[in-house]
C-alpha cells in the first residue's frame, strides 16, 4: 500500500480491475479493504473504474461488477 500513498498525489483515475467476488461479496484475489483505506487516508478524490476480467457468460459481468460496488460502496462510507 505504500507505493500506491505514494502515487496518489498524481493519480486521478484508478483502473479497479478484479476477476471474481464471491456470493458473500468477497473479493479473494484483492485487498479492497486496505485499498479503500489507503485511498481515504491519501485524501484520494479521483475515480475508480470497475473492469470485470473474469469467466465471460450471459450476464455474469454485469453481476460481478454489482457485487464489487457493493462492498466498494460499504468501504467508502465507512
């Protein structure tokens, strides 16, 4: 998480790239929560932009990409 405080006083858009949130809203491949944190903390102001690189099927990326707000939402609120 460091490198990434370091680079957030240049970064105004953030690539939110994932492959596969669990039925629990679980993310096991990410860190979302020590990301989202990092970004708070960084004062962060810029966007994230949720781009679903998992199986392809009928609807399943549109699904997926609920699932990731979700808990992204959560996160930020918090």
């Amino acid at each position: 998480m460091a490198d990434l405080a370091e680079a957030l006083p240049y970064t105004g858009f953030i690539q939110a790239t994932f492959f596969e949130i669990d039925e629990t809203l679980t993310d096991q491949h990410i860190p979302w929560t020590d990301i989202v944190r990092t970004l708070r903390e960084g004062g962060y102001s810029g966007w994230l932009s949720s781009e679903y690189e998992g199986r392809w099927e009928p609807c399943r990326g549109r699904e997926q990409v609920r699932r990731q707000h979700a808990p992204l939402r959560s996160l930020a609120d918090s």
